[in-house]
C-alpha cells in the first residue's frame, strides 16, 4: 500500500507531536530550565504538581494530524476537547501556533516565555488546568464530563462550513449525555449545517478504573457506533511511526467522505441523514510516559491520569526518570537556543484565523450579528382594566417569537430548543415560519418535521442545553423553553456555564456573547396533569448560588410584562436570564405601557390595586410569579369587601433580584428605596412563586426583615385542582387574607368576623373538591373595587397538555 | 410454523388485555356508569380529564404476556415502568390482580368499588396520574424520564432469582441517563445478581414528536443494542391477535434465553458476559383508541399521548365516540354485572406474591434485612489533643466500610456507588475484602475487578444514583460517594426520590426502606487539581428545599466524628443522608466519646477551644464543615495572641438542620437553646463549608439572626493553593480575625493595630503565592493557648488525586 505520509512528512510530525508533549510535560513539572539547557536538579521543579497527563499525548496527537488536514484542504476547524483535563495539551498546542503569545505577549515564544508558560500552569495566579476559557481556541472547559459532543453539535448548526473535530474520552463516553449526545446527528443538515467529526480516544482508562468501551468487543463497539447512524473508522496501536501513517490514511479518508456529503448535499440539497464518518483512536493511556514507575505500571494505564509520578523534592530518582523522559522529546531538534519552535516545524500549523487556536468561531463575540428583532409592543395584549382580559402569556411570547424566528431567517443565527415541549409551553406559533429540525426518517403525516428546522426538540434537557450554549459560545442567539421542574436536570450543566461566563468577563479578548436564556413555564402551580413529580420551583434557588453578575431571574405577572422581559434578554450579553411564566389562560394586569415601566423599574407599586393613595399603608401585599400574583390579587378584592378601610400596597416584583441588596446584585434596590417601597414597619405579606426561603435569603439584610411574611411552595402537592394546589400550599387568597388579619392589629373586633368567613371558604372549598373535583365557582369571578371583572381564573377542562 | 399460544389461550390473555385497557379507559374519563350499564352521557363524565393514554395499552399487552410467563415458569418477576404516565395502565392492573382491593379495601372488586377506582384516578383527595408510591408493584415513579434501567438494575443485583422486566419509552431512550444505562450489563453477573429484561416501547411519538429510535432504520436500531450488548428480539404490528401470537413467542424465547444463560452461570460460574436478551415492542401509540378524533390521525399518532379527546361536557359526539371505544373492549365479556372480572379471565393472573403487583421486592422495607455493623468506635483516629493528630477523614471511614461489607458479604446487601471516584475519595480499604464489579473484559494486569464485586463504579453519577435508589427500594443498604461539585448532576434525580420517600411516610403498607446516603468529598476546597469548574458546595441547598421529615445534612469536623454519623446513617430508614467530608491529611480535633457525644447533640460549644469559661462570651466563633472549623480554629488562636482578655465562645456545628427552627425540621434546636447557645446579643462569626447565604436562610426566624456574619464560599476559585481558596473566598483565619475585629466595640485602641497585622499577614501571603505558589509556612502550625500542637495544614506535594 502506498503511504500517505511521506517519511520527511512523517518525522516532521513526529516531531511536532514531541514539540506539544515536551510542553506539556514541562507545564505540568517545570519551574524552571525550560529547554533542560542544564541538568534537571529539583530546584527546576514546581513545589506543588498538579495537572493531567494521561489524556494530553492524545490530544496533542489529533491535534497535529487534524492541523495537516487543515493545511491541505484549507478547512475551516475547530477542535473541541472532551477530556478538558488535557489543558497541558490544548495550552502546548496554542502556544506552537503562536495564538497563546498573540493573546499573552507574555507567553513569549523564547526561552523566557516557555519557563513562564510553564510556570503560570496549574499554580496560583496563574492558569487552571483545563481547557479553560483562558485558552485560546476553546469553547468547552471539559471539566466536568459529558458535554463535549452537544457542544460540537451546537457549534456545526447553521455553520455549514464548518468542521468541528470534537474529541470523547472514554471515561465522559460513560456519562449519560455523552451517550444520548450520539443521536444529534438527526438533527444536522449537510446541506445547511457544519460537520461534526467525533474521535472517540479509547485511551482505556479513567481515574482507577478501565472505562466500558475500551473493554467490549471490536464488534461490539462497531456495531455501537452504526447503531448511532455513523461509519466507524478504527486507528489502533501504540508505535508512533506506524499510529502517524495510520492516522493519516484514515483523516485522508474521514476528510474525503465528509466533503462527498457535503457536496452532494449542496448539490442535490437534503435528501437523507448521511452516515457521517467517526473515528475510534486507541492508544495507550499516558502514552511516552515512563512504562514504569518505581516498578508499576504507569504507561498505558490509569496511573498515567494525573501527574504519573510525584515526590520530586524527595526523590532524586524521579528527577532522573522526569529528564530522561523530558529528553526522550529531543527538544534540541524542535526548538532552537532562543527556544523559538524550529521554523520548519512551524510551518506544519495553518496559519491565521485557520489556527484551531485562532478560530475566530471559538470567541463567537467576535461574530457574532445582532439579531433584528420586532417591536414586541406590537404583540401586545390589549388590556381594557386590570384583571378583565385573559391570555395564555407564553402564547404570546411564541407569536413574538416568531417573528424574531422570521426576521433572522436569513442570517440563520437563531433557534430555539425543547425536550418536546415547544408546543406544550406554547411556541406553536414559531412553526408558521420553521420546522423543527428532523433529518430522521419521515412520514407523509408528520408534522412539522425538516432538515432545516430551527426548532430543535429532543427528550433530553442535557441535548437541549449544550446543542444551545454551543450555539451561544460560537456567536449565534437562542432560548430554551423547558418544564420548570425538568430543568433541574441540566442544574451542573447551567453551573459550568456560569462559572464560564464569570471567568469571561474578566479576560479582556473573550467578546460577549449572547445570553443563555430560559423560558421555565408548565410550572409548579399548573402540573394539572401531572403532579408532585412535576412539581419544582428550585431552580431559581440553584441559579442565584452564581456570581450576580451574571445571573439574572425574572418572574413576569403577565404577557405584556413577559413581552417586555423576553425582549430585554434577547438584547442582554453574557447572562443567564431565567424566565419563570405560565402558559393556562390567565387574567392579564398591565396595559403594555405599563408593563414596559413595571419591568424597567424590576418591581414596584401597582396602584391601581393599592388603596394607600401614596400615604403610609397598613399593611404591604407584595407577589412575584404570575399564580401568586392572582392570588394576592383576589385577596386584596377579599380584604376590600372585609375591611375596606385597610389600606393596603400592593407590590409586584417582576426582577426578583431587585429583592437583594445593591451590594449583592448589580439590580438590587438601595436600601431606602426598599425602605420607601415596603415600609420599615409594616407587615409584609409576600405571595412568591417558588420555595418561601428564597425571599428570606434574597432580603434578610433590610430593615423590614422582620416583617416579611412569606407564602410559595412548600413541596405539597398532587395531580388536583390550580386552586387546591394554592390551598395545600397556603398561597391561596383565602390563606394571605388570614395572614393580613393575623398580623395587623388595627382589625379589631371585626377579624373575628373576617377569620371566620374565611374558614367558611376555605370549607367551601374542601367539600367541593372532595365531591366534584373542579374548582368552586365563586373563586372564579372578583371584583376591583367598584369596577367589575369577569377573569376567568381556572380553566376547567384538560384542553390543555 | 406450530402457534405458541392456542386461540383459547389468545382469545383469553386477549379479553384479560381487553379488561386492563377498559379500565384504563375508565380511569382517565369516567366518574360514573362504570359497567356502561346505561348508555353513556357526559354526566358520567369526569369535569375534568387529566391521564395518559397514549403508553398506555402497549403497558397493558406487555404485562398479560409477562403474566403469562411467570406462571408457565413460576418466575419471580417485578415491572419497572419507564413511562410512568401510564399509570392508569399499572393500576388497572394491580386490580384486576386482586392487589389493588387488598391494599385499599375501599376500592373493592364489584362495581362500587371501579366506580371509586375511577373516580379517584388524577382527582383530588384521589391518586396521581403517574405510576406512583401509591401504586402497588411499583419502584419508580417514571414521572421524570430516564431512569427505568438504572433502577431494574439496581433492583436485580444481589436478587439471583429475580427477572426484572423493564419498559424503556422511546422517548426515555433519548434521554441520557437511560442512553448510557444500557451498559449496565457490564456489571451485572449472571450467577449472583438476577436478570433485567428491557422491553423497548417503540410507539413512534412524544408529546408532540416522533422518537428517534423509532425513526431510524431497522437496522442501525439492531446494530446499536448488539452494540450496547444485547440480542434484540423484534414484535412489531398492529392487528392484536398476531401480535399476540408474535410476542408469546418471543417471551418463549427469550426466558429460554434466560434460563439458558442463568443455568449455565449457576453451573460454571461466570466465565464472560452473556448478551442478555431484551425485547423491541413496536406498536401503534394509543393502540386501540379511536384512529381518527374530529378527522384528526389519533391512534398511532401523537394526538394520542394524553387525553385522546377532550370537550366531553360541550360535545355530544365525543360521548358518544367514547362510548363506542369502551364498548369495543366488550366489557360485559370481561366483567360479570357485580363487576368482577370473571374467574377464567381471573385464572390468567399468577397468584400470592408471584403477582406483579404484590411482588415484596417492589415494597424493598418489607423484606429489608437489617445490616450487621461493627462498632465504629473501634476505627477512632486517637487523639490525644486537639489539633495534634492528623488523619484522612473519609479513609478512617473507608475502613469502617469495609469491615461494613465484610459483615454483610453473606447477606449480600450492602454496594458502595461511585463515578470512579471510590479511591480518589479514600474508601480504597473496602478493596481488600471486595471488588470493583466488572463484567466486561479484562486483563491480567487489572486492579481489582471482578464479576461479583460490590464497589459499582461507572462514570455517571446518573447511573450511581439510579443503581443504589433501585437497590434501596429493593430493600437493600448502601452508599454513594461522589465528588461534592458533580453531584448537582443528579439534583432532578434527588428531587424525584426525595419526594418519593415523602409520599411513603404516608403510605401506611409502604415499608421503610435504607436511606439514601451521599458521601461528597473531594469538596469546593480541596479542588487543588480541577479548579473553579470542580468547586460547588450548593447540594446542601438544593437538598434542603425538600421536605424536612426526609433530609438530613451532616457535615463533620473530623474522622471520629464522620465515623459516628456514618454509623447513624446505616441505621437511619427513609431518609436522604448527605454527609460533607474532607478527604486530604486534616488535624483532628475529638476523641471517639467526645465525637459521639457531640455528633448525638448535632451542635456544641467546644468548651476547650473557648475562652468564656460558661460566662458570657464577647463573640461567638460558629463553624460548620472541615476547613471552616480549621480556619475558625485558627483564628481563635490569632486572637489569644492579640486580645487574649477577648471571651470566644467557639460552636461546632455537624447536623445542619439543628440550625433551623423546630417547628421547621424535627432536629431543629428550640428557640431557647439556640439563644443559649448563640446568645441574643453577641456577634457571630459564621465560617460555613457552602454559600453563606445559607446559614441566613437557616437562622432567619432566630432571635440574634441580625448579629450574625457569615463566611462561606461565595465562587471565587482557580487551581490554587487550598489556603489561597481560603483567601480569595476571605473564609481565611485572617479575615475571620478581621471580622471579629469589626465587630467587637471592647477591643478600642486594640483593634487598629490587630487589623494591620493580619493585613501585613495577608500581604505576606499574596507575596508567597506570587512567588511559588505555595502556602506560607507559619500558617501551618498554630498553638492552642499554651499547649503546643503541630497539625500539618495542607499537604504540599500533589500526592492526591
């Protein structure tokens, strides 16, 4: 067989191979000496070691036979590392293209900068030892496991020249995500998308274990991989010279059969899902490390994970083993005396924006286009008064929605993903002008299903969240709407992403990219269908454990409000917006000029509900989430009829983090403008939509503290009435009533009265829905002062999903 | 070809379908008329229709074949219902069997009792719609997809005789967790642990989708489960006699299968993994529902995922469309007019506890064999002072564990679950009277693995969790250990069994079961390795929003003192445990005794740290986890030195939940004890493991809760050094001294030269961390007032992992 490699070719690869490994090896252990000019003493040697090997010769192997292919055919690629641990690597690789001194002139490429690159590694002050997002050319910190693929597939969507090599450790090849993350090959058009190109690195072993696809079958793993829908092309073995040419044919081929595809797919447009090429590397764990270390087995084996061999300042015959194995590189045949890379040896890596380092994708900041977004007052309910109108405010948000879809149609830089749950929290509107994106095989009575959807639905929360922070990391925009108690699934996913974000913020030539969005709807008060299993409201509680300035929480009463919000976090950078808003029929409150005041300021005063006139009231009624809010709202209409000269303030809080003190979140209310919204001194009746604690934390720090009573849910529940749910929960209007009466003296004689009508109700309520099931009609319908209202509270049929 | 089933026999297990679909039928629609003894109007009719059907009958056909098979065989099968929504399916069941009216005698076998059994269905005061605690027979709630394999794993491990038939919706199968928990097989031995039979329930659509499995050729779908290493055996049609005909014989031959494989296991022993049968079922969704509703594709399409139709109080037709369905089913062939299933229909059911339904490991507290334990004070770490000694906290305890499993080797009922992480965390001692399970290849150098091995490690903390919650409701006892940052990867999971054991404790046939206990090492401040991605102690958070009568949050100071609480949690029943604890070289701070004694009371003042000599202190010194308690410690000593006339009060705090209110969680201290303890007055000095945030949400309601401060970690991290992490989070000795400083009027003149010594030391530490990046040598020992103690801080060679 004729060779692809030349054996010229051959050494020079080799050689580049050794440069990245030489400077892996040396970040993980040098403090000094970077060239080994002089012999290795300990002194050279950092005091602490920290940092990953095992996974970096591999890493650094790919990525040398990926650069050749760049070169030849002038591909555009980016590599995406699963194993993130493998930072020595993807670091090494940046710093011999030049990107990491462009980016860190620091990081000279001399003598000097190679024993700060070294230094800087895993050590204080300086760089983490992942793939972090102070490495150029990344977009996945691959610290925590199985995200690798559905990043990679987010980045390849509507960038149809685009290669993403994306790497899977055999350990993240274990998780959960990783293995679902296979499928997202039947939602990627040739014709219209990138490519994704999985290299599963069966290095065979985790921390301590052997991971489960280096031991099945050779068929076995074959047969797994067609299953996925792709053609397996294996590079197996442990001798360099032969893994390069091997390597080499088998990219050769990988490369020709993905630019058939896509010929062909531009040529003839979509006509079935491809079976895209993958390739199975197996190679030795730690492979050119020591075989052996203080005669165990080290090389080819899970002791090679981290540092393979420690106690440097204690043994001088690890200081030994650690040149011997340094040299084995021949750095003196890669870098010259100034520690300059030998130009030939620089010349292999493509050049430019062409770097994998360099990939303009990779700091999606960097092109990422404005979206063209419509008015969205123009999708406005028309609110006559308070209370009268009713909507299904995630429907409208989907109309709006749609017409974003249809404005960026062309720039193809905005979708929106779901666990198949688009129409069920109401999207259905979007599909006027998309699909959802299906390359699987069809029936003639599908619904909506095309190669070129931009609605991305699968069962699985993790595809749903790394497809969209793929897409977000590489310049493009979106929103993920998902059952607010489900989304707990991707809780770690939505923690390294923050914790991305945060560490973005403070690297000077990371560009901001668009914010992760959430819409949570089918929430805890309305899982009519489904019951406790459905039921959640923590995900608020988990979000605002992240650094404030990213985080931000809003809870909108009604549509207009949600409008307003929506439009707000399609324009926001570089935050989480999560969204909490209901998609039942549901009485709508503001006008949209009000709505757009009530969400600029966060929270405020609904006046039309209070009865203070601007005095001091006796009692203050705040809420937060469009359920409670209804019901303090018919609590206020209750204590009007009990009580009517009670004055009460009526607060409505949209931006939940304006609860938190200036200090502790860029939104948060000073605190006299809290002191002036919610009294210093009178009770504070607050209906939230979440766990009651939440308020707690959020405000524990104002004056008014004490006062603050809190309702939300207190995990009770089942599949019952909207209505029971607040009355198992004690949110109801009849349960805030009790609460006002309870705490604000000047009731007098006529709380009795009012407690007593009110244990009628509640009666009332439990003798209905032991009987029938629905809701008792008199809740249903309630009045503004003087001014009637018909809102349609509870709808009463399952007509709804 | 001879028929498997004769057409007595099918006619038979037809109508015995016919019935379960009828009542599942019933369920979902109807509140009276139950026999359709009078024709069918809408006051019959449910106001409201809340269910699934869609999953439905294909649950229903699945189980009067499994019923057939059981009894042919006598075999000991349990049912795990991946689409748990098809709950009216498992109950309808469980009544037929007989079950259903033993359990709840109101639900009687007669026409009364289905008119209740009816009614109640997804009603108030009545039963979820989910196959829930409530259902008999059932493990797994299946209202949160994903975890039908892991748990019929976890239940089929150490149960040699048991057959765990599992149903895996097609659209569960796109969800990670499931995805990647085909390769349980891996660990499963044929001869000691029992045998999962995946059924997957290919019905074509989600809620509003198609499946991808059951969109890709018939091919890959028999490639990827001779991949994930399985035989796949297809059923697939429509018309139900063949299909009858079709899976008899297959359930013929796939318990051929199984006990061909499970004999040979028993005679020889395990010799290499079999590939275990499992079963394709490929049928219509909404099988036998009306094919079209309002000229609407219903049957075999998604339409039929929910209610098939709904309007039924507005809309005469669909009376009368739904009369006609249930009356396809041929009730009066199936009932007699008392409502009972006729006794030759009643004969096809097994019989005792061989009924699925009743099967005594779906209620695991039943048959739970308590475990033998040592006594645990047999492992102290000796301390003769505090602050003298030094040990591994989580490796003392890895020694208990392992003469734990040594104990219960025989009983076999006791597994240690962990991502890999069983060394990294420190239980390697339980290697030495155990294995790794692993049931794939091997090699001769391989560390610790073998078939019947107890210590399950698999890369998914997905499959960790779902394994020990299958093998706990089951009946059994164990532990999961896991990194504390990653262990938000299973929150949802958390959330489902967390509300799970609270539905039991009001379930009075519901058993207790073992607690699910975490063990989270490897915590936010020991994460010198991974850096910022690896540091999230937010669990505690997430946990405690569930109901207080089922968590528990423990987090030990020390060795001796986790050894007490690993001791409780063995024994606790029903709840979740989790446990913090530190797995680096840490000083230690209490004798055995005085561990019990103050793990017994959750919190104490530790007198021998304290200066206020049970007077009045000027500061309260509280801390809670390892670090903190270091630190707090450490600050304490600083200020002997600067204000050595200053009253500390130093509290420690292990149980979490002692902080909240009594009338809030059953171990929360009284009002009056807590003033005691923390005094109403005094500032409090709060060094706290998470978020310190927190701590506030805890103490809220307390009366010194305005005097209280705070330290935690508020997410600032890198790879640095673990005091730095300290440091940067100004959890530090130096800022706690700073915050005493602040905050204590009576050290006056005092105080300016205090704070700038431990700037000076603080300036010191930044200088050294600059420099060589690691920790300054004199904070590493420190005195306790004139008693020397030398307790080495922070190990300083990367010798961990």
């Amino acid at each position: 067989m004729a060779s692809t490699l030349s054996s010229k070719e051959r050494a020079m690869m080799d050689a580049y191979w050794r440069a990245a490994n030489y400077l892996s090896v040396g970040q993980i252990y040098l403090y000094d000496n970077p060239l080994l000019k002089q012999s290795l003493t300990k002194d050279h040697i950092k005091p602490r070691l920290l940092g990953h090997w095992g996974t970096t010769p591999g890493l650094n192997f790919i990525y040398v036979h990926l650069n050749r292919v760049i070169k030849k055919h002038d591909l555009d690629v980016i590599y995406i590392t699963g194993p993130g641990h493998g930072g020595p690597g993807l670091v090494a690789n940046a710093y011999l293209e030049g990107t990491y001194s462009e980016v860190y002139p620091n990081i000279s490429p001399d003598e000097e900068g190679m024993k700060r690159l070294f230094t800087q590694f895993s050590f204080p002050g300086g760089i983490p030892s992942h793939v972090a997002p102070e490495t150029p050319g990344s977009i996945h910190e691959g610290g925590e496991l199985g995200y690798a693929l559905s990043h990679a597939y987010g980045a390849a969507f509507d960038n149809p020249n685009l290669i993403v090599a994306c790497v899977v450790g055999d350990g993240e090849a274990e998780t959960g995500p990783l293995a679902t993350s296979w499928h997202s090959n039947k939602f990627l058009n040739p014709a219209t998308d990138g490519v994704v190109l999985p290299i599963l690195h069966l290095n065979g072993y985790k921390i301590a274990n052997p991971c489960i696809l280096a031991r099945i079958s050779h068929d076995e793993l074959d047969h797994l991989f067609r299953g996925y829908g792709y053609t397996p092309y294996f590079v197996e073995g442990d001798e360099p010279e032969k893994m390069h040419e091997l390597m080499a044919a088998t990219m050769d081929k990988v490369v020709g059969e993905i630019q058939r595809i896509k010929s062909a797919a531009l040529k003839d447009g979509f006509e079935e899902r491809p079976l895209w090429p993958m390739i199975v590397l197996r190679t030795p764990k730690g492979w050119t490390c020591p075989k052996e270390i203080d005669g165990k087995r080290t090389e080819d084996y899970w002791r090679s994970h981290q540092v393979p061999m420690g106690e440097m300042h204690r043994n001088a015959a690890h200081v030994r083993l650690l040149e011997e194995w340094m040299r084995s590189y021949r750095p003196s045949e890669l870098f010259d005396d100034s520690g300059q890379l030998l130009p030939e040896l620089a010349d292999l890596a493509p050049r430019g924006a062409r770097r994998m380092s360099a990939n303009p994708h990779t700091n999606g900041g960097l092109i990422l286009r404005e979206l063209r977004l419509p008015n969205f007052r123009d999708y406005a309910v028309d609110v006559t008064a308070p209370g009268v109108e009713t909507a299904e405010s995630t429907r409208v948000m989907g109309r709006f929605l749609r017409d974003v879809m249809k404005l960026n149609m062309e720039a193809r830089n905005f979708r929106l993903f779901s666990p198949d749950e688009n129409n069920s929290n109401r999207w259905q509107d979007v599909l006027e002008v998309t699909n959802r994106a299906w390359a699987a095989n069809t029936f003639p009575w599908d619904d909506h299903l095309a190669p070129d959807g931009r609605i991305m639905e699968m069962l699985s929360e993790h595809q749903c969240q790394g497809w969209l922070e793929g897409y977000l990391l590489t310049g493009r925009h979106g929103f993920f709407s998902c059952y607010e108690a489900f989304i707990h699934i991707i809780d770690s996913m939505f923690n390294q992403h923050a914790k991305w974000l945060k560490v973005c913020n403070h690297i000077p030539w990371r560009r901001p990219i668009g914010s992760l969005n959430y819409l949570l709807s089918s929430h805890v008060w309305r899982q009519d269908h489904n019951g406790f299993s459905h039921q959640d409201p923590g995900f608020i509680d988990h979000v605002i454990n992240k650094k404030a300035e990213v985080i931000r929480v809003y809870l909108p009463p009604d549509a207009n409000c949600l409008l307003s919000v929506t439009d707000h976090c399609l324009r926001s950078r570089n935050y989480v917006n999560v969204v909490v808003a209901g998609k039942q029929p549901a009485p709508q409150w503001l006008t949209m000029d009000e709505a757009v005041k009530h969400c600029e300021a966060g929270l405020g005063i609904w006046e039309w509900a209070s009865n203070d006139h601007g005095g001091e009231p006796d009692v203050v009624m705040a809420c937060c989430g469009d359920v409670p809010t209804l019901e303090t709202l018919a609590a206020v209409d209750l204590l009007r009829r009990y009580a009517p000269d009670l004055k009460v303030r009526v607060i409505n809080v949209v931006n939940l983090m304006k609860l938190q003190p200036s200090s502790e979140h860029p939104h948060g209310l000073t605190d006299h403008d809290f002191d002036v919204l919610f009294t210093t001194d009178k009770p504070i009746i607050f209906a939230f939509h979440g766990y009651p604690w939440l308020i707690h934390r959020l405000t524990y720090r104002r004056t008014s503290h004490n006062n603050v009573h809190v309702r939300g849910y207190k995990e009770e529940g089942t599949t019952t009435t909207p209505f029971d749910m607040c009355v198992l929960n004690e949110l109801d209007r009849f349960h805030l009533v009790s609460d006002v009466i309870d705490r604000v003296p000047k009731l007098g004689s006529r709380a009795a009265y009012a407690k007593q009508a009110i244990r009628d109700k509640l009666i009332d309520h439990r003798t209905f829905i032991a009987r029938c099931g629905d809701d008792m009609p008199e809740i249903t319908g309630w009045r503004w002062g003087q001014e009637a209202s018909s809102a349609v509270v509870h709808s009463t049929e399952a007509d709804n999903v």
